[in-house]
C-alpha cells in the first residue's frame, strides 16, 4: 500500500499575489505581491483601446492597433516568471520534497509552464481560488489535504 503524498509548504497563487504557507505550524512566511495585478485594466492605457494618434495630423494619423498584446496578461506572465524563479530556489535552498500549489487553472497553466522540471516533479496541485482567504479560512480548507 502506498503513502499519500504529503507537503510541507503550500503557495497560494491569484494574479495579484502568491503566499507562502508552512504547514506545521501553519504560517504564512512570505508574501510576494504583484502590483500590476492590481492595476485595473483601464489604468493601462492613456487613449482610448485599438487607437493611435499620431502628433500633428488630421484623420490621416489614426491608426488601428489591432496586433497590441493585452497588457494584464503580459503582466501575469511577468508576474507567474519571477514567482517560479522564487519557487525554484526555495526547492533548491531547502532541498523540499513536495510543495502544494493552489491556483485557479489559468494561472496552473502559466505557472506549469514556466516551472523548472525539477520543481515539477515536487509539485502537488490544488485547482482552487482560495487566495482570497484569510488565514484561519486558508488553513481549514488545506487542513486535510492530501493529494
């Protein structure tokens, strides 16, 4: 019969914030926040969406911008870069057998994507937005988890 898996430190992931729980005794030790997952999307762009306008000129110098990238998802992609830098080092400096990862999908699959393979393989997944939880309400529901 085979043990369950079983982890030491949980990262709870949204896109404007990653924390870094113990599990025994539960804590949240670190706190890595991403500013400009708080921005709104507006607060992005000075002109109105999709629009150009070029200096000193009449209807000839709007131009459409259709190809521009979404700047929150470029934002998230910066964002989910360094907290896997942080995450792999943690594995390295600590030698951590396993660690949990709670994310809602989307952020899951950037975060995969981006992990190294070593970090992977440590890895344990919870598809969940808990990031919104407090403390007390984070540890009730990671409490009896086991993959």
């Amino acid at each position: 019969m085979f043990a369950k898996p079983h982890w030491n430190i949980a990262v709870v992931v949204d896109r404007s914030q990653a924390r870094f729980i113990n599990r025994k005794p539960f804590n949240i030790f670190a706190t890595f926040v991403n500013e400009l997952g708080r921005t709104k999307n507006r607060e992005f762009t000075d002109d109105k969406p999709g629009l150009s306008r070029a200096k000193g000129g009449g209807p000839s110098s709007t131009h459409s911008l259709g190809s521009e990238k979404d700047p929150t998802a470029e934002a998230d992609k910066q964002f989910v870069h360094a907290l896997c830098d942080r995450i792999d080092k943690l594995c390295y400096e600590t030698n951590l057998q396993q660690f949990l990862i709670v994310a809602e999908p989307k952020m899951k699959g950037l975060i995969r994507a981006k992990l190294s393979s070593q970090s992977l393989d440590k890895s344990l997944w919870m598809d969940k937005d808990l990031a919104h939880f407090n403390k007390h309400e984070l540890k009730e529901k990671l409490k009896n988890y086991e993959a």
